[in-house]
C-alpha cells in the first residue's frame, strides 16, 4: 500500500510539472526547444537523463548481470561517446542551428543547411524519426510493463496501459518545458537511486575490497572485463569493439541533439559538459556495480530471478524498507518516463513540422502545428504500446521483450542514419545535400539489413556478429564524404554562412 501511495505521489509532481509548463508552451518554438531559453542545469542533466532511459537501471545491469563485467565496455563506450558528443558537437549545434533560419528540428537543420527547397532530406529525416524511436519508445513502455508487474503483480498489460497513460499525459501538455524540467528532477533522481544499492551492498559486506573477494570466490570471471562470465570464455575483437561502439550512437540522437539547441547561452555547454559528464560517470559507474554486486548478494541469499532485467528492483525491494524501496523504485519509472516523453516530444515535432507542414498542409498555423503535435503525442504512443504489448513476457525473451535489444537497434538507426550527416553538416563545408541524402539512406538501411538478415550469418562469418551501428556509420560516412566530392559543390550563400559560424562570437546568440 505504501508502495503505492509513493508512485501516485510522484506521478502527480510529473503531472503538475506538465500542467504548470502547458501554460508556456504558446508557439511552436516553445514547444520543440522551450525559446531556447534553458539553463545549464536543466540543459545538462535533461540531456542525460533523456539519455539513459530504463536502460541504464534495467538494460545494461541486465545484460551485465548475465556476462559480468565484459559487457561494462558498452559504459566505456558511452561515456567517451557523451563527451565527445557535449565537447565538439554541442556549441556547434547550438550556432549553427540558430543561423540557419533559426532551425528547431534537426530536420530542420538538415533542410536549411544544405538549402533543400524539395524537401527531401526533411520527409527523409521525419521518417527515420519516428521508425526508430517507434522502437526506442517501445522499450520504455516494456520497461513500464515489467516495473508495475514485478512492483504491484499487475498483470503486464494493466501495467503497460497506466505506464502509456501516465508519460503521455505531460507529454501531451507541456512540450519541451514540462520534459526538461521533469527530466531534471528525474534525473536526480535516478542518480541517488542507483548509487544508494552498490553502497549498501558494499556496506553489508564491510567495504568495496571484502565485497569483489567474495564475488571472485563464487565467481572469478564475474569482475574479469576480458572474460564473460557466463561462458567463462575470453570476449572477441569484434565484441569489444561492438560495446564500444555505443559511443558513436550519440552524434546522431535527435532527442539527446535539441538540448544542445535549447540552452540559452552557448558559453555555458561548458558547465553543463561537466555537470553531464559527472551524472553519467556516477550513474554508468553504479549501474555495472549494481549487476555484479547484485549477482553475488542473490546468489549469497538464494533469491531467485526470472528476469536479468529486474535486478535493480528485486535488490531495491530486498535491502530497503517499503517506502525507502518504493522511492528507488520510482527511479526506474524516472528513467523511464524521462527518456519516452523526450521521444514522443521529437517525434512529433518531426511529423507536424517535417511532414505534415510540408507535405499535407503547407499553410498551417502555428496552432494548428501544435494540435497536430499533441495528437501524433497519441498516436505514437498508442502504436509503441501496442509493439510494447505484442512483446509480453511469455518466457521466450524475444526481441520485443527485451529492453536492451529494442534499446540498441534503436541507438544503432539513429547513429547510423543521422551521426555521419551531423558531424559533417557542422565541420566539412564541402558537405551538400546528394552526399547528405545518400549517407543517410545508406546508414539506416544497413541497420535495419544488418539488424534483421545479415546478423544472422554470424555463426559462419563472425563478421557479421558486429553491432550494426559500426557498418552502419562507416558506411554512411564513406558515402557522405564521396558523393560530395563527386557532386557539385555548395553554393557561395552556404559557404558563406558556414564560415559566418565559424567567425561568429557566442555571445551573439543570447537572446
């Protein structure tokens, strides 16, 4: 009961937040990037808190869980992947968008960048868009699923429906200022959430040194970041090199990408590096600790796991009183909730303003623009709950039961599709729109073939056991950079404002 009473609690906080920023949220470019107005706080921590997902508290100690520390690399990954991302592409982004017809989409940008009157590579973007976060929502909303079943033994699909309801609710009303401002307050919370476990765990065992002792005698492969411990076999070049890979996802992550375009003074991405880099070091860091502590402390008091996935919230449940539980436990709903909505916000503005703006009705007012918004919110939603629902436990761990599979096709389409085109959009001014369209087209449909049919040859020809996102942005890269060159070049007037970015002083952009 008390359990519940916290959730509902805490739902009502992110209702109220969505409600309170509804009132702002009068014009399209305050409800796709909240009048690029943001701080450096809610900047930072909305990025990776939309970043995580329930991947990070589900997901990765999941697939950690089950093969020890050979799986952190895909953390490693991550993390350089973060910084990078914040330490060239975020100042970047920021001006660039803002000289380009003051883009707040990243189709957008793509369209006003290389001057696509057509709009092709807009319609192409929009649909990459809302295929892959199709997925990458639909992860969340099994992540919904298998918290409210594991928390209330709701059956899975009661859970999932108050999961779909609750995050597009404020979704739904307030657009990019009620995501950003609850994803910061969840965000925090997530942070505490999962560093309170590995702490207690190591207390309970008088220290982090007695705790890997005890770890290595039931297990000496458990903390081997060379070895799966499940197999107790060493892990391959092209494992290692897929885990790190994860990193590249990040250039192209249209929902992590708006951040950068919303902070309201460019000097700041600084701060707000430092302040993303600390969350995520702590949290990617707590989270491979609460897999393979977690393993030793269930095993150590024979309890039982059915699913890798749930560990996080059968230790929470396990070392906490009720409501101490229950309020970790809302973490996972944070996590969760933080990154879906962040989804449903990007995948809207792609269809309203990328696609139904340019395709179905060109003279559409700006409320008509947010009514259309706010439907597809449902829509989308509606379409990822019913994947998410055609994915119900049934024992056979499929594709769509699994957050970390739905989460790292998703993660591989956009690196593939957009990360390439970002990077060179920003940095290579010979970069024009046949390489752009090519690369793109190139990147997501090698993920999807790679994902779906080659993959499938990896018992043969261990090459293809390679995460998609590697061929997928290589390729896509190679074809950008080619076709350009083979093509007729920019012209003087995007020339002209590429180098208009690169002389501009940040302090311009405050406004």
């Amino acid at each position: 009961m008390m359990t519940m009473v916290v959730f509902i609690l805490y739902l009502l906080l992110m209702l109220g937040v969505g409600f309170y920023f509804s009132k702002k949220a009068n014009s399209l470019n305050s409800y796709y990037l909240g009048n690029r107005n943001m701080n450096k706080w809610v900047v930072a921590m909305s990025a990776q808190a939309s970043d995580m997902s329930g991947w990070l508290l589900m997901g990765l100690p999941g697939a950690i869980y089950l093969s020890g520390l050979s799986e952190a690399w895909i953390g490693v990954g991550l993390a350089i992947g973060t910084y990078i991302n914040w330490k060239i592409v975020g100042r970047r982004l920021r001006k660039y968008t803002y000289f380009c017809n003051d883009s707040i989409t990243l189709p957008d940008f793509f369209a006003n960048r290389f001057r696509d009157k057509r709009g092709i590579i807009r319609v192409i973007s929009a649909l990459f868009i809302l295929a892959f976060f199709l997925f990458y929502t639909t992860s969340g909303f099994v992540s919904c699923g298998k918290l409210f079943s594991t928390i209330f033994g709701w059956e899975y699909t009661t859970a999932l429906l108050v999961g779909v309801v609750v995050v597009v609710s404020y979704t739904f009303l307030g657009g990019f200022l009620a995501v950003s401002w609850t994803d910061f307050v969840q965000g925090i919370l997530m942070l505490i959430a999962v560093l309170m476990i590995p702490i207690t765990i190591c207390t309970l065992n008088d220290g982090f040194a007695p705790t890997i002792d005890a770890m290595n005698k039931v297990n000496p492969y458990l903390m081997n970041i060379f070895t799966n411990a499940s197999t107790g076999k060493a892990i391959t070049v092209i494992s290692l090199l897929s885990s790190l890979a994860w990193g590249l996802g990040y250039f192209g992550m249209p929902h992590i990408l708006v951040r950068f375009m919303s902070i309201k003074n460019p000097d700041e991405i600084t701060h707000s590096r430092r302040i993303a880099m600390t969350w995520v070091i702590l949290s990617l860091g707590a989270s491979i600790l609460i897999a393979v502590f977690g393993r030793y402390y269930l095993m150590q008091h024979n309890i039982a796991l059915d699913d890798p996935e749930k560990v996080f919230m059968v230790l929470a449940t396990n070392l906490f009183p009720t409501v101490i539980a229950a309020v970790i436990m809302a973490a996972v709903l944070a996590a969760i909730m933080s990154t879906a909505d962040s989804q449903l916000l990007v995948s809207a503005s792609a269809f309203s303003n990328d696609l139904y703006k340019r395709l179905i009705h060109k003279r559409a007012s700006n409320k008509e623009l947010m009514l259309v918004s706010r439907a597809i919110v449902l829509v989308i939603a509606l379409v990822a709950g019913f994947l998410a629902y055609q994915g119900r436990p049934n024992g056979s761990h499929g594709f769509l039961d699994v957050v970390m599979s739905l989460v790292s096709f998703a993660w591989a389409g956009f690196g593939s599709t957009f990360g390439p085109v970002v990077l060179l959009a920003l940095f290579w001014k010979r970069t024009n729109l046949p390489g752009a369209i090519c690369g793109m087209l190139s990147g997501g449909i090698l993920a999807f073939v790679w994902k779906f049919y080659l993959s499938g040859f990896a018992d043969s020809y261990a090459i293809f056991g390679l995460y998609e996102l590697v061929p997928g942005f290589v390729v896509s890269f190679v074809t950008i950079v080619v076709v350009s060159l083979c093509t007729r070049k920019p012209s003087d007037e995007i020339v002209k404002e590429f180098e208009q970015v690169d002389s501009s002083r940040l302090s311009d952009l405050i406004h």
